[in-house]
C-alpha cells in the first residue's frame, strides 16, 4: 500500500469512529474510551450504558458483508485479551455486563450497529 493510500485509509477510519461513537451516544451509550491501546491491540470504542460495557470495533466497508467479514476470528481474540486487560484495571466494571459490537460505516448510511 502506498503512503497516500495508508494516509487515506486512517483518516477513513478515524472519521468512522467518530460517525460511530456519535452514533453511540445518540443511542445513550457514554464512551469510556476511544482507541484503547495495549501492548496485545487496540479496541476502537468502549461505550457503557447501564449495566453495559461493549467493546466495539468500527469497520469502514462498501457493504455490511464486507464489514462483518473483516473481523476476523484472530482479530475477535485480539479484542477479548484487550478487554480483559481494561477490565483487569477498572474493577467498578467488574459487575457489568460485557458485550463485543460491531459498527458497520458504510457511504452515504447511517453507522449500522451489531450487538
């Protein structure tokens, strides 16, 4: 991938974060984190609401198959290790319950959110 085409593609995939989260919390989510970095990965979003906390992946794609299909089963252990590291540090979440969410941005669509 050239330069421009990698510069591209993060910037695409900042903006459908934020498209995301603003998503989220249209829906009364509160995020907690935005690019959750660890030395085992990243997770885009953690968003709580109630007794909620999910892990979010945000996927950029054409179509919704595409989005879903770019999450891999390496990339979905990725997420749960980093979610436990979170959860490792922040023991009022302890007693929430955890879900892993998908956020489909697609051009010209609303952001389609998979719990």
């Amino acid at each position: 991938m050239t330069t421009g085409r990698r510069r591209a593609a993060k910037r695409r995939g900042h903006w459908a974060e934020t498209a995301a989260a603003w998503s989220l919390r249209l829906k009364g989510y509160r995020i907690a984190a935005a690019r959750h970095r660890t030395d085992l990965g990243e997770i885009d979003l953690v968003a709580r609401r109630g007794r909620i906390v999910a892990f979010v992946e945000v996927k950029a794609r054409p179509t919704l198959a595409e989005a879903l299909a770019a999450v891999t089963p390496t990339q979905r252990r990725r997420i749960e290790n980093v979610a436990r590291t979170y959860l490792a540090r922040l023991p009022e979440d302890a007693d929430r319950a955890v879900r892993f969410d998908v956020i489909a941005v697609r051009p010209w669509r609303w952001p389609s959110h998979l719990a």
